[in-house]
C-alpha cells in the first residue's frame, strides 16, 4: 500500500528495521503497545486520525530513544502522559526505572492503567491529575514531557517535582532553543542549570528527538 493509502485508511505504518535496535529484547512490548494504540487511539480520544500511518517513527521510536538518557534505577514522572508518550513507551524500553505517569483526564488514566495490566508493566504508577497539584515534594530523580506546552509555562509545572541535582528531560520540537530563550525568567526562579537542547537518535530512526535537559539545584 502506499503512503497515500495509508494515510486516507488509518492504517499503521509498518514496523521501521530502527525498532530492533531501539527496543532490543522489548520489542515484542513495543509492538503490542503500538498495534492497540493504532486500533484503539483514535475512537478514544488519544490520537489523531493521521497519526497511525507515521505512529513508529513520529511518536513510538521518537518517545524511546530518549531512553538511555534516564538514571539507572530513578525514579520518574511523565506530565501530561496522555496516550503513553513518551512515558509508557519508556517504561517499555527501561524496566530498571520506575515511572510515574501524571495525567488529569479520566479517559486517559484509564487507557494508561489498561495498558499497563496488559502489558505487565510493573515499574508503572499511574496517578490522575495534574503537575502542579503533586503532593510528594521534590523526590523526582527526573521529569519528562512531550508536547505538552512551551517551556516557559512547563518549568512550573514540572521543576517543582526534582529533587536537588534531578534533571528535566523534556521531548521538544525544533523551536527547543528560542524556548529555552524565552524561558529565562522560569529558569533562574526555579535554579536550573546546564540548559540545554540535545539531539538524539541521528543515524538510528528516521526522525531523530530534541531533548531539552536542565539540572535544578
């Protein structure tokens, strides 16, 4: 079929050869996760229509390749994990991290804790809600995001979750730096340090991700 026909039926892409290097003995996760968002995403509310014809290479393997980046045996929130990305695509790929999936909408909370039984994910605590109304304190080794909002809006939201010397490993677009600009008041407010954009995955998938990281103190 081609990519046209794809588009026009819904249709997820086929697996990239990239998602055997990405997932590694994952992979079988990976793909069960990807065939029930493609089926399901649109009906409830998670996912576009034009989503399931690019799902691997936009969403799934750009959440994954950020993988690596996330501290051996840390502890992790994803805010505003909505259908799964990045965090349950993460929570996959590093079963030596646990991950806290933050999210306020109930269908949402309900998909995430669905997939999570599904999948046997038991490195997963799904918590309806929202960043700012975290109780636990800063106790986060890190904090991610994708798509949520601009950076200067999101620090708010998500550096309050750190602990001393815990870093956001936000997933961003390509305007990643003018955010980082045009966040510089959040920035020294909340005392982050070493802000920076890194590109990871080039060579490997086909859309390589941005990587906004910041160390608070």
């Amino acid at each position: 079929m081609s990519d046209v026909s794809r588009e026009t039926s819904g249709e997820v892409e086929p697996e990239p050869a990239s998602a055997a290097v990405v997932f590694g003995d994952r992979l079988d996760l990976a793909r069960r996760f990807t065939a029930a968002l493609g089926a399901h995403g649109e009906e409830r509310g998670l996912i576009g229509p034009l989503e399931p014809p690019r799902l691997w290479n936009r969403h799934i393997l750009n959440s994954a390749i950020a993988a690596p980046l996330f501290p051996t045996g840390g502890r992790v929130a994803d805010v505003g994990s909505g259908a799964g990305l990045p965090g349950l695509v993460l929570a996959i790929a590093r079963p030596d991290v646990e991950w806290v999936l933050i999210e306020p909408m109930e269908r949402r909370v309900a998909w995430l804790n669905e997939q999570q039984r599904e999948l046997g994910l038991d490195n997963v605590e799904v918590i309806r809600g929202r960043g700012e109304e975290w109780k636990q304190g800063p106790v986060l080794d890190a904090v991610t995001a994708r798509a949520v909002s601009a950076l200067r809006t999101l620090i708010p939201v998500t550096a309050p979750l750190l602990r001393s010397g815990g870093e956001l490993m936000l997933l961003k677009g390509a305007n990643a730096e003018n955010e980082i600009a045009a966040a510089e008041k959040a920035i020294r407010k909340y005392k982050l340090s070493d802000v920076r954009v890194e590109i990871v995955g080039e060579g490997v998938i086909a859309e390589p991700t941005r990587v906004l990281r910041a160390t608070r103190r």
